[in-house]
C-alpha cells in the first residue's frame, strides 16, 4: 500500500483561532444526491441535496464539534468518531417535535457545522444519540435540550465552502 505524501503544517497570520460553532445544518444521509470530495484539499467540491438541509440555531457558547481519531495498532484500523452537541434554549412542543423526528428510526443524518472561525465542516453519517430535555432547577436555570450526534467515518469532516452551503440550505 502507498500512503500519501507527508505535508507541512504551518503556523498561520490569523488574528485568532475563536472556539464554538455558530450553525448546524441537518438533512437524512439519503437527502443527499450528489457528494463529492477533494481528497488533496481535503474540500467538498461538490454537494446537492433534496429537499434542501434544514437549521438549527442556538446561542453562542453552546455548541461544538469534537472529532476523535480511533486508531488501534495491533489491527491495523483506524477510523474517526464524530460528535456534535448544541444546547437549544427554551423547551417548546416544536422543538420536542423536531428532535423526535431526528430521532425516528435511528435515521442516518448529513451535518454542516459552521464553526467560529467561519469554516464548514462536512459530517455524514450521524445519528441523534441523546436529547435530554431539562427543566432547569432554579428559576435563572432557563430549560433547554441537550442534543448529541454522534458517527463514524474513515475520514476527517471535510471543509465546505459558503457557496456550496447556501445552495443546499432551507
């Protein structure tokens, strides 16, 4: 087997690196029509979806996206696991609605996370695996739902430009 060419990592001239996600957007894998990726750039080159992903926005500081590489030596397999968690303020009967929905059938979900840097990370192949609905205890508690995703892949997410993003959001 030949393993590609190693490459730099170089210390980059951004202003800062800000932590957090902004935006989740969320279709059923099998909503995606045509998906392609760069494998060089490591960019989604190309992506259409129908119906379009829908969105889901939640307060800053809330949110995130963790991907854990899963490398065992002794059998030679590596993958990625992929998990994704956002706090939806306010518990309403839509909100209960649409995360059951999410939920229904263990369904296979494609995410596109905007991060705080302004990046669009690519995720396939996730499931709702936890959406705990809490009250709060004190009145300056607030309610919320505690949404997790979870999936593995054999690759990092891909980044996705806006331009591709805005064509396959609601």
């Amino acid at each position: 087997m030949a393993c590609s060419v190693l490459q730099n990592i170089l210390k980059g001239c951004e202003p800062s690196n800000a932590g957090g996600i902004f935006n989740v957007y969320i279709n059923d894998s099998s909503n995606v029509t045509y998906f392609s990726a760069s494998a060089s750039t490591h960019n989604v080159i190309g992506l259409t979806a129908s119906p379009d992903f829908v969105t889901f926005e939640f307060n800053r500081n809330v949110g995130n996206a963790l991907t854990s590489p899963k490398i065992d030596l002794i059998n030679g397999s590596t993958y990625y696991e992929n998990t994704i968690t956002v706090v939806l303020a306010r518990r309403e009967a839509s909100k209960s609605r649409a995360l059951q929905v999410l939920g229904e059938g263990q369904r296979f979900l494609d995410m596109i996370v905007k991060d705080a840097n302004g990046v669009n990370w690519y995720y396939q192949n996730m499931q709702l695996t936890g959406g705990d609905e809490d009250s709060g205890t004190a009145f300056a508690d607030g309610s919320k739902y505690t949404v997790t995703f979870v999936g593995q892949a054999t690759n990092r997410p891909y980044a996705v430009s806006q331009a591709l993003v805005d064509g396959v959001i609601a």
